[in-house]
C-alpha cells in the first residue's frame, strides 16, 4: 500500500477535479483506519501539492454547512510528474 499523501496525489490522476470531501470518500476504503485521513490534513496536503505545482484551484463553493470547499485538479504536466514518481 502507498503512503497516503502518495494516494491523494494519485487521486487526482484517476479523477477530473475533486476537494478534500471527495478524496476522503474515495480513500476510506483502503486508508480509513489512517489518523491523517482528515479534513484538515488531506486539505494541507492538497496545499502542498498546489504550492509544489502539481495540483490547481478549479472552483470553490460551499457545502450544506456553510464551509468552504475548494476543488482541485492536476493539469497535464502535474499529472505527468505524479505518474512518474508514483507508480501503481
């Protein structure tokens, strides 16, 4: 099994654009037992991984609570590099 911030990079290879919510979801099957599976920490990842170029802001809105979600997306150069490094 990969480390998890490796399987929310690879996420978003596999999907057109997805927020923190959707990664969690998608993920919880194989890593639920995993403490760093949060919000907050799979938000900060996905921080990251826009700061380091490999993932991009695609929209924003806000769930049935009020809170902002922020959906990202990797472009064809991110994903390139993500698939490079990361292998299945």
């Amino acid at each position: 099994m990969k480390p998890l911030n490796y399987a929310i990079l690879k996420h978003f290879t596999t999907v057109k654009e997805a927020c923190a919510e959707d990664v969690i979801e998608a993920l919880k099957g194989d890593y639920g037992n995993f403490r760093a599976l949060n919000k907050d920490a799979v938000i900060e990842a996905l921080m990251t991984a826009e700061a380091n170029g490999l993932l991009e802001e695609t929209r924003f809105d806000e769930d049935k609570s009020g809170n902002l979600r922020v959906y990202y997306h990797a472009n064809e150069e991110g994903a390139a590099t993500i698939n490079k490094y990361i292998k299945d």
